[in-house]
C-alpha cells in the first residue's frame, strides 16, 4: 500500500493573465453584432429566452459571456 503526499499550498497565478471585459451598452452590443440598437432591445424583452441584462440606475449593461452564450443558443 503506498501513499501519497498531497500539498495544501496555494498555487499562485498571473492575475495579469486574465482579462475581463466591462460589461456592454445596448448600442455597443448593437455595432457587435451589426444590428440596430431597437433590436437589441426587442431581444431583452423576448418572452422566451430573452438576452441577459442588468440594469443599473437607468443604465442597461449586458455581459460579454452571457452575450456570446445567449447569441450562439439563438441565432448559429
């Protein structure tokens, strides 16, 4: 029967290496996927499957991922 040794330090890692995107407006999303800002809209209020979306004080901001996910779900 053998044993075997397991560290429990923590790995390190470039944090520089990861990149986040801020989050998109409705018009940035619009000139991402060539459609019109109107569209984008329609497709935050679809009753099935509607975009991802936060609102914050007035201001719609929409995540890249959740964009890229969305998108690839509904239209490829």
């Amino acid at each position: 029967m053998s044993l075997e040794v397991i560290s429990l330090q923590r790995k390190e890692f470039n944090k520089s290496r990861i990149t986040v995107e801020p989050p998109l407006k409705a018009k940035e999303v619009a000139q991402r996927k060539n459609v019109s800002p109107a569209t984008v809209t329609r497709w935050m209020k679809r009753e099935i499957d509607p975009l991802p979306s936060k609102r914050n004080s007035g201001l719609v901001r929409i995540e890249v991922d959740d964009l890229e996910d969305w998108y690839q779900r509904n239209f490829l």
